[in-house]
C-alpha cells in the first residue's frame, strides 16, 4: 500500500513539473509557439540532462500519456487502424515503385564510385517522383472532370486510388532529357480515361 501511494505521489510531481516547459516556452526570449528555433534548443537543453532530472522526466511521462492515449483510440477505433494500414501501405508502394524503378537495365548497377551511387539513387528517386507526379495530375483532372459532371460516386471512388503506380509506364528503354518533351494532351486524355470505370478493387 505503501508503495503505491509513494508511486502515485511521484507521478504527481512529475506532472507537475510539466509546468516548468510551459513557463520557459513562454516566457522565453522568443516563445516557442512562433520559433521553430526555440523548440529544437529546449528539446536540446532538455535531452542534454541528466536522466533523473525532474522537467525531463516530467517530459517523459507527459509522452507516455499520448502514447497510450493514441494506443487506446487505435485499439478502439477501427477507422484510425485502417487508416494507418492505407498509410503504410501508400509507403510500401512507394518503395515497390522506386525499386521497379531501380531494377531497370535488369538490376545491373553500373556505378562505380560512391559519388555515381549517390547520382544513380536521386535519379532512381527523381523519376519515382515524376511518375508519382504525373499520375496525381492526371487523377486531379479527372476528378474534376467527375465533380463537374455531377458523378458523385465515380468522384469518391477516385478520392481513394493512389497515384503510386507505374503499370502503365515503360520502365525499359533509353532516357532522352536533351530533347524537347511532346505536351502531353491531358484534357483528350482525359476524355479517355473518363470512358473506363474506376475498379473498385483499385482503392486503397
């Protein structure tokens, strides 16, 4: 019994030393709410105490309360957990792309310095990102296209295809960037694409 009332007693001053961030972020020379600066220089001070400082483990416990926080909404709330599964899945699919497109040339890897792996990495992740562009865009205006032509439902089952995806684009081939780019049509495309019906299956 004992120990509990001690262990709750703790727990008190460590929230209550919560109120010593409050008071140095706003009374601080400049406050945190309006310096990214300030921020990054109190979380700084702080981890650059001991451990068994007050504020900071006041900080700690004060995290530990969010935390589960969060946990408990997560275990409770089955639409945060499936939107947590759609975010991890929108980043596995990035990395499916940006492998697909690292494999190209058959995966060979024809770098030989690390300056040349660093050049053949950005590239891999500009074009990733250009494809990632390119489908956003043309989502964007058919989504559009949609809302203007009053299909609700074809509009909200656009809302949930992700742009991560790259089985229509030739990955194999030979890149030519001095030449000049053809303009692409988006509205004919458009017109297109708007005769094909959005898969349900294509949602994520």
């Amino acid at each position: 019994m004992s120990h509990s009332v001690t262990k709750k007693r703790e727990n008190h001053r460590k929230v209550a030393e919560y109120s010593n961030t409050r008071a140095y972020s706003e009374t601080g020379p400049q406050s945190t709410r309006n310096s990214h600066l300030d921020a990054a220089a109190l979380v700084g001070k702080l981890s650059a105490y001991a451990r068994k400082n007050k504020t900071r483990r006041a900080l700690w416990e004060y995290d530990n309360i969010i935390r589960s926080l969060y946990l408990l909404d997560y275990i409770d709330s089955p639409p945060l957990r499936q939107n947590v599964q759609r975010a991890l899945n929108r980043g596995e699919n990035y990395h499916q792309l940006h492998r697909a497109v690292s494999y190209a040339n058959f995966g060979k890897l024809r770098f030989r310095t690390e300056y040349e792996q660093h050049l053949w990495g950005e590239c891999s992740r500009l074009l990733t990102n250009c494809i990632i562009a390119y489908n956003a865009t043309i989502l964007s205006h058919r989504l559009a296209h949609k809302e203007r032509s009053g299909d609700a439902s074809g509009a909200a089952r656009l809302t949930r295809v992700s742009p991560v995806a790259w089985q229509h684009i030739n990955l194999y081939g030979r890149y030519e960037f001095r030449k000049a780019p053809e303009t692409i049509d988006l509205p004919a495309l458009i017109q297109q694409l708007d005769q094909i019906p959005v898969p349900p299956d294509l949602a994520v």
